[in-house]
C-alpha cells in the first residue's frame, strides 16, 4: 500500500485488515481488523482523523477526508460503494453509501440505512436508522423492509469474506497469453443483486 507519514502521525492498519497495493493513507488514518480497503482509495488523513470500523469497506476509488479537527468515519459493517466521496461525515453501523454518492460534512448516516448511488447527502444532514435516501440533494424516501436490510448485511459479509481471500491469495501475476481450457469461474451469488427500489 501507499502509506504516508505526516506531522509525526502515521496510518494504523490492525492486523486482520486488508488494504490494495494501490490505495493511499495518509496521516490519521485508521484501519481496524477484518476492514477493507479497495484499490485506488484515497484516505487522507492530513486534516482530520479518517476511520474505518470492524468489518467495513470503502470500495474502489473512493476518497475519504475532512476539514481540521473533523473525524470522516466508517462505522462497523458499513458499506461505501465504488467511487463514493465522505467527506467530515460519519456512516452508521450496517449502513450502505451506494457507488459515486456524496456525503457531506456533519451529515450523519443511520444504522442499517442506504444512500443510493449518485446521491448528494447535503453537510449537517442526520438520515434516521432503516431508511433509503435518494436524490441531489438527498431527501428520504421511504423506510427499508427487513429483507432489504438483511441483503445489505449479506453484501457486507461478501467483503468480510473477500478480505481472507485477499489475504490468503492476492498476489501479483503475469497475465496469461490464453484462456486456459476448462477455466473455473469465482461464485456466484444471485442474492447479492439490488433488491430495493426508489
């Protein structure tokens, strides 16, 4: 990984976290155990304090940072989609930022709630517990229905178990000049597909 002391702070990564290669920490950054880090994620830490809880994910492109004396957190098992921007915010447990959403400073993300893709969550904004939040600028929509909420547990755990996967197999390779005869495929799981709607 990318990793970057600055003013004599320097990044925790707790054992039992996974952060791609191509990720970059900065400064306060931390990183608690079973947590992952996608490739291409900035987490920038030369202001404010950037926290990923137990079990959490900020996925591929994403950028976490905040004003001084501002926390940017990731609360346990919450879920940042692919490109999403937190910043000076905080993401309740179990709550989902869908991909390329914007959380703003002092907003706040209930427990179990989702942000949908593309959403703009306006600073100072306190989203309550089980609801979907859409729009620009984000406006609740309705309340989750249990099965929405334990499919985004469920998607949650894929991450969970894609950081053993990463720790135990990742590694750079040589692509291949052909596809290989009888090449297997990674699982599968039609469970994991969007099951709410705006």
């Amino acid at each position: 990984m990318n990793c970057y002391e600055i003013d004599g702070l320097v990044p925790v990564v707790e054992e039992g976290a996974y952060v791609h290669p191509t990720a970059v920490l900065i400064g306060d950054v931390i990183v608690e155990r079973g947590a992952y880090i996608g490739p291409l994620a900035s987490l920038r830490g030369d202001f404010g304090r950037i926290q990923v809880q137990q079990h959490a994910n900020v996925q591929d492109n994403c950028v976490m940072h905040g004003f001084p004396d501002a926390d940017t957190l990731v609360r346990p098992w919450g879920h940042v989609g692919h490109g999403a921007i937190l910043h000076g915010c905080v993401v309740g447990e179990n709550a989902l930022v869908g991909m390329n959403a914007v959380v703003m400073d002092g907003a706040e993300v209930g427990e179990n709630s989702i942000v949908a893709a593309h959403a703009f969550v306006k600073a100072e904004m306190r989203i309550p517990a089980n609801v979907l939040v859409a729009g620009t600028p984000a406006r609740v929509m309705r309340e989750l229905r249990p099965e929405e909420i334990e499919w985004k547990r469920q998607g949650t755990q894929t991450y969970i178990d894609l950081v053993g996967r990463c720790l135990l197999s990742l590694r750079p390779a040589t692509p291949l000049k052909t596809v290989e005869p009888d090449r297997p495929r990674l699982f599968q799981h039609a469970d994991y597909l969007p099951k709410y709607k705006a």
